[in-house]
C-alpha cells in the first residue's frame, strides 16, 4: 500500500486567524481562547496559566475539559 500523498487542510480560527493542520491541536485551541461553556472557561483559565495552580489529575491536563 502507499501512503496518501494528499495534505491535510489547513484550519484556520474564524476569531482570531489561529492556523493549524491538525484538529485536535484547533479543538484545544478553541476552548483556550474562546471558551463557549463553563467547563471550556473553568478548564481554559487553567491552560492559559500553564496549570501552575491545577490540583487536579494530569489526565484532565492532557485531554481538555471533556475528559
């Protein structure tokens, strides 16, 4: 089999013109800067601050708010 040859889109942030090829790298992007619930802006405080004050679990670090 061959690798696809084709290129990933480009994904370009409607808010803040934030570019990037991968979804989840735009997903984590999104609740950062532009929460849109409680638990994006709880979970955003924390991502902006680089979890200096987080007591949670690293899981919850790794994978956003919907863990």
């Amino acid at each position: 089999m061959e690798k696809s040859t084709e290129e990933k889109p480009t994904l370009k942030c409607s808010v803040c013109k934030f570019t990037t090829k991968n979804s989840k790298d735009m997903r984590r992007h999104n609740w950062t800067w532009h929460p849109s619930n409680k638990y994006e802006r709880a979970w955003s405080k924390h991502a902006r601050e680089g979890f200096i004050n987080w007591t949670g679990s690293s899981y919850c670090e790794s994978y956003g708010p919907y863990y």
